[in-house]
C-alpha cells in the first residue's frame, strides 16, 4: 500500500512538470496581499514566477523513493491544488523561504531542512491559506476552495 502511495506521488509530481522552468529569482514587489483584487494579484505573481521557477523534481523523488532516509538532512513538501485557480505556496521557516507556483490541478513541491516549523501560507480563489506545521518527515497535503 505504501509503495502504490509513493508512485502515485511520483506520478502526479511528474504530470506537475513543465520543460519551460528555468533559475529561481527572489523577487520582493509582489502587491501586497488585501491591496486590490487578490485573485488578480496572485495570478499575476503565478505568471512571473512561472516563467522562472525551477522545481526540484529528482531531489523530491530521490526523497519518496529512499522513503526519508535518516541520511539525508532535508525531506520534501508537497502540495496538491485541487482547486480552479492558479495559486502561489510561500514556504518559510529558520532561513528558509521559497514561492512556488502551483497550477490549477498540479502538484508544487520542494526540498527543506528536517526538523524545523515551516510557515506555508498561499491565495486560492480569493481564499487564505495558513498553516504551520514542523517537518520531519517528507509531508504532502492537498488544497482546495
């Protein structure tokens, strides 16, 4: 059962791919969340980051598939967007942050230290998404309005 979890994982991480992705900027004039039409703002900041945003696709898959090998000081996150809109997941924790795009009905993932509360916080479909959770172990959650 285990093992037909973490291949549909990897399935669905391999269907989120787009050969379109490139280096990943930190960029810093994004509106602020609440100032004009946020729905609107988010998309935006989803069309930017998009044309830029390298996933980590073989780092969290190695991760999966080794089934978080103590070895290894960093464990994936992962986050299914079941909903119709586009959305962007803000991942941050102790000196660590990351925006990752995240389409409608794809999976957005990424790779971050063990053993640490991360913040992950997000617009979808005008709706907030917070949460804090700490991190031990390879974590997926799936998000919809």
């Amino acid at each position: 059962m285990k093992k037909l979890f973490i291949l549909s994982g990897i399935s669905l991480i391999l269907m989120s791919c787009d050969a379109n992705y490139s280096t990943y900027p930190v960029r810093t004039n994004y509106p602020a969340s609440g100032s004009g039409n946020s729905a609107m703002s988010t998309e935006r900041e989803y069309q930017e980051l998009i044309k830029t945003y390298k996933p980590e696709t073989a780092a969290v898959l190695t991760d999966l598939l080794n089934e978080d090998s103590p070895d290894n000081p960093r464990t994936s996150i992962s986050v299914e967007n079941k909903s119709p809109c586009n959305m962007v997941l803000t991942v941050s924790g102790n000196g660590f942050f990351k925006k990752i795009p995240i389409a409608s009905g794809k999976v957005g993932y990424t790779m971050v230290p063990k053993n640490q509360n991360y913040k992950l916080s997000g617009m979808l479909c005008n709706s907030s998404y917070q949460s804090t959770k700490f991190i031990t172990t390879s974590y997926a959650i799936k998000i919809s309005n």
